[in-house]
C-alpha cells in the first residue's frame, strides 16, 4: 500500500520490485488440478474421482444414495 489515506487505497505489486519482471501470470488450470486432487480423496467414497470432479460429467439424483 502506497497510500492509506485515499480511499481506495493506492497499491503497487511489491513482486515486481523484488524479482525485476512482471509477475507470472495467474494460472486457473493449476488451482483446479490441485483442489480437484485434495476433494477427489473425500469424494472417492461418493464415487466421485478427480477425473469426474475436473470434467463435471457425473450428475447424482437422490436415489443413487
């Protein structure tokens, strides 16, 4: 934060200064492989794997319970 005071604040990336680039670029695919894989492991007894939780392709009705 560069100025409190203003409302909104002003804020420059402090990445930028420490590494000298542009910081890398936010990558979606990464974060959904890794939480697929962490809720995959709870889902499993569902029958629900990471491959189905990343495709979205397996629809449940009341009676599969």
């Amino acid at each position: 934060v560069t100025s409190a005071k203003n409302s909104p604040m002003d804020v420059e990336p402090w990445l930028v200064d420490e590494i000298g680039e542009d910081p890398p670029r936010y990558d979606p695919d990464y974060y959904a492989r890794r939480l697929a894989t962490a809720l995959g492991r709870i889902t499993e007894a569902f029958g629900w794997g990471r491959t189905e939780l990343m495709s979205g392709s397996r629809q449940q009705t009341l009676f599969d319970f």
